[in-house]
C-alpha cells in the first residue's frame, strides 16, 4: 500500500519505462577500430528478411506519423546498417533510429548510432 502511494504503481503490476538514460565508461581506442570495420556493412532498409515489419510512428520533424521499419535484434549481424526511421526491437529494449541517423552494428552486437552525413 505505500509502495502505491509513493509511487502510484502496485508492486505485482507491470511497468513500462519510456524514458532511459545511460552514462557509458569505456576505452575509445578498441570501439574506434570497431566503427571503422562497420562501415563496409551491407544497408539493411528494404532488405525484407531481415525486417519484423512496420509501425507508425509519429516524428516531431516530420510532424506527421511516419510508417517506420521494425528489425527484430536478433536478425541483424556485425556490418548492417540501419538507415533512420527505423526501429530495433531487442529482449530488454527497443531502440529508436532518428532520421538523418543511422545504426550500425559493430563486432561486439552493440549499435553505433550517428548522425547520416551523405
């Protein structure tokens, strides 16, 4: 009954986290080669099988819903790249490609997100 109060949650209902932030410590040097290998990886946009399908998606630069690629984590290998708006659907997160940006996957299975300068 306090925990409800406190935090206007049951504790055996489910929560749905729509806001993360993430502080990140590591070496530049090794994710520096990663990304530089990564970026002879194959575009994965229009390849169908490895799209899990589309949603609509409203983006504030658009100003209008946008039906936007779904990919499903465990499809995409080291190299692809993700062209925004795009979606990538893991077990414990969903991750959102801006447009103008772009996800590339790196050696390790992380995804290396930057602004698509072409």
């Amino acid at each position: 009954m306090e925990h409800e109060k406190a935090f206007s949650v049951k504790e055996d209902t489910h929560v749905e986290c729509i806001h993360w932030r993430v502080k990140a410590i590591g070496k530049r040097e090794k994710e520096a080669a990663v990304q530089e290998k990564a970026w002879s990886g194959e575009y994965v946009l229009h390849n169908r099988s490895k799209r899990k399908g589309s949603r609509k998606v409203f983006f504030k630069s658009y100003r209008e819903e946008i039906i936007t690629p779904v990919f499903a984590g465990e499809n995409l290998i080291y190299g692809d790249v993700i062209q925004g708006p795009a979606i990538i659907e893991e077990p414990t997160t969903t991750i959102l490609v801006l447009p103008r940006y772009e996800a590339r996957v790196t050696k390790y299975n992380n995804y290396y997100i930057e602004a698509d300068l072409r």
